[in-house]
C-alpha cells in the first residue's frame, strides 16, 4: 500500500500544536496500553503434570516461571498413564486396578473407578463422549468407562497382551505386544468402529507395537520397540481407510513414546537405561529419520514419556535422574526440571489463548496442524472433529486482521483435512487460523515464505 504525501504548512498555531501533542500523547498511551494487556493475556500460565511412577504422585511444572511441585496430588499404586480433558485428569493406576480422576483447578482427587473387569490397565484414550477405553495387560481386554456414571459399562476382548490404544476418525485402534515371556510374539494392531464397539478387523505389525498415533501424514503410526536385543525399533505407517501396512522406518534404538511438532517431527523417547537417555526424531511425512540410533539426542537417564508444548519445546520424562528436561526442535538443552522419583507419563494443560493474536475465546482446542510449515504455495491443515457437522476456516494476519472467512461444508468426525493458500498480493509472515465446528475450535499458526 502506498501513502500518498500531505502538503506541510510551514506554522502551526500553539492551539494546535497542543492539540497535537496531547492527540499524540493519547495514542501513544493506548499503544502502550494495549501492548500491556496483550502481553499479560499472553502470558497465561503453561503447566505440565508428570506422572512419577515411583514416588505414586503427580507433580506440577509451571513452563512459564520453572516452579516445581513435586509431589503435589498422591496417585494410587503403580501410576501408569495419564490423560488431560478440560480441567480433569485421568490417571491409570495399575496395580490399585482403578482410574483416579483429578479436578486440576482444585488439585484434588474427585473419585476413582474400580475396573473388575480387566487387570493390569495399562493405557488409556478418550473418544470425546465421556467414555473412556482402558487397555488392561493380564485380561487381554479393553475396558470401556463412563465418565458420566463412572462405572466400567463393558469390555472389548483383544486376546494377548493389549497396550497402546487410540480414538480417531470413528475408530478405536489397540495395540497387542503379544507378549509370550521372555520372548515376543508377532504384534497385532486391532480396528472397532465407534460408536458402537464392532470389530472391524486385525493386521500384524512389527515386535512389541506398543503405542499408536495419528500421524500429520494421515496415517497410523504404530511404535514398535524391539525385543530389547537383538530386534531394533521401528514405526509401522498404516493407512487407515485400506488398513493395511505401507512403509516401515527402522528408527532402531527402543522407542515408547511418541509425540508430533507442528512442522510433522515425531519424537520418540527411547529410555537408555544405563547411562544417557535418548531422544529419536523423525518427520512424520517423509518418514526421513533425522536422529536415529546412531546419532540420537542424548538426556540425563532414561527416555520415557514425551511431550511437545505449544512453543514446539519437546519435554522429556528421564526416568532415572528424576527429571523433567525441555529441549528445543533441535535437541538443544532448555531445562532442567527435578519433579520426583520416576517419572514416567505427563500431559500439558496450555490454554489455547497463548496463540497471538487474541481473536476470541477459545473453549476447547481439538488437534491442529498444518504441513509444510513454513509454506510457499500452498498448505495442508489437519484437523480433528468430535461429530458430524458444519466447519469453517478463519485465517488472521499477525496484525489480528481477517484475511479469510470460508465455510467449509459439512465434516465427518475425526480427521479432516483442506488445502489452503494465500491469496495475492500476501506478504511474508505468520498467519493464525481458527477451524470452529459447533462445538469445537481449533487453532494454529503457519508461516508464510513468498
């Protein structure tokens, strides 16, 4: 835009120069005051909870001032997993057999449920309709929990040894590590339909599949760990509409854990029990291993749970050191957090108006993100939807400014994705987009490169 010249008169009159300036004056204390409040908006507090699976409590991080709490809500017996909805927390207690919800605005444990009908839980997944999926090691079942009754209403039988479990796109998907001790079985990734829990189907994927997450791909990946020995990590890529395995990454190492960045790089805890902890990382598109076995990033101990902030920080639980470490994308060393013996699992609480510019309330933030970022052309956003129903897109400039308001039609639950690209004349920069549903909204940035 070009700003055309305003001829100068050589004399003001000292009415107007003090009109001038105290027009100045006031604007300049708006600009100020505005930047103040949009900053203390900003700086709503980021909190990780960690799970410290020896100690049997939960500890409180504050990423914004580095406070640690570490012990501050007790757990049941042998903590295992642990889940974040709104202000709840769920927690897996394996050996009190039980799920112990936690209100995190008061810290206080508000009830636990008693699972009878499986032993041994182990992980679990939300499907977004109060009920909860449980993945219980000495049953060979899944159980299904209803937040609203808070009883355990029914179980999938799996067979085998059931571990990772996830909720997406009208499916539940649950891993078997088949575990036939001391050996390891062919691992099986098994399919039921939502909401109604039919079976759907079985493939068998690589040793010990322990987790499963959508990756920014669109597909499965199933994490693999190995015996422990002589078989090395990998990540099965499954497609999940042919449900059938297309690509293997031998990542190597004795992956766990994984978590996925807004520019598509999955990290992977990957323990590392004597010594120095490791950290794998690869992107989650071109399956192109970036640290592998043979050059991982290193922490203090053990590499367990994984997590990744909203400032793309990738924070890491080392087991054996009682740590808590942050690290950039890179692998850089950030900080150091001492949060109690053990830890194991964490999940972040991190309000969603962190992301600037502040262009509404935010009630709930579903799974967001696009790739490639940065981007030139054009963009794919990935987007998650609890139910069937009309979507839109708004896309703001790094001045708060509309730039894009479409409606995107109806959309199916779970995964949905559009294409986007600027339209000209478009200036490099950051962008913040809003997907909203009519229950949900989502966010994200993107960075623009012309």
């Amino acid at each position: 835009m070009h700003k055309g010249t305003a001829p100068v008169k050589p004399l003001y009159r000292k009415s107007q120069a003090l009109q001038l300036s105290k027009r100045f004056f006031g604007i300049t204390f708006l600009i100020i005051l505005l930047l103040y409040t949009g900053s203390a908006r900003t700086q709503v507090q980021s909190t990780a909870w960690v799970v410290n699976s020896l100690a049997e409590t939960m500890a409180k991080v504050n990423l914004n001032t580095g406070q640690v709490i570490t012990n501050a809500i007790t757990l049941g017996s042998a903590p295992n997993d642990i889940v974040i909805q709104d202000d709840k927390a769920i927690i897996v207690n394996s050996l009190s057999n039980n799920l112990q919800i936690i209100d995190l605005s008061t810290e206080q444990t508000t009830g636990t449920i008693e699972l009878t009908l499986g032993l041994n839980p182990y992980n679990v997944a939300l499907d977004g309709s109060n009920r909860v999926f449980v993945s219980n090691w000495l049953t060979g079942n899944v159980s299904v929990v209803d937040l609203q009754t808070n009883t355990e209403t029914d179980t999938l039988t799996i067979g085998g040894v059931p571990q990772g479990v996830l909720v997406t796109s009208n499916r539940l998907y649950v891993t078997d590590v088949n575990l036939q001790y001391p050996t390891y079985g062919t691992g099986h990734l098994y399919s039921f339909s939502l909401p109604d829990l039919n079976f759907v189907g079985m493939i068998d994927v690589d040793v010990n599949p322990q987790i499963v997450k959508l990756g920014p791909d669109g597909n499965l990946h199933v994490v693999c760990t190995g015996n422990f020995d002589d078989i090395q990590g990998k990540i099965d890529i499954i497609d999940p509409l042919l449900f059938q395995l297309i690509d293997t990454i031998p990542i190597g190492g004795a992956p766990g854990s994984l978590a996925f960045n807004s520019a598509g790089v999955g990290y992977l805890g990957s323990a590392g029990w004597v010594g120095p902890g490791y950290v794998l990382s690869y992107h989650g598109v071109t399956h192109q291993i970036i640290h592998g076995e043979q050059n991982p990033i290193e922490v203090s101990s053990a590499a367990l749970g994984v997590a990744i902030s909203q400032a793309n920080h990738v924070l890491v639980c080392c087991f054996n050191t009682d740590e808590l470490v942050e690290l950039d994308s890179a692998g850089g060393y950030l900080a150091t957090f001492i949060v109690g013996d053990g830890p194991l699992a964490l999940a972040l609480c991190e309000p969603s108006s962190a992301v600037e510019p502040d262009i509404g309330v935010i009630t709930t933030a579903e799974l967001s993100y696009n790739f490639p970022n940065p981007f030139n052309a054009a963009t794919i956003i990935s987007f998650n939807l609890p139910s069937t129903g009309v979507a839109w897109l708004q896309v703001f400039d790094s001045m708060g400014r509309l730039i894009t308001n479409m409606n995107l039609g109806t959309r199916s639950p779970g995964l949905n994705q559009i294409r986007y690209a600027l339209l000209e004349p478009a200036h490099s920069g950051m962008y913040y987009y809003q997907i909203k549903s009519e229950s949900r909204t989502a966010t994200g940035s993107m960075l623009y490169l012309k």
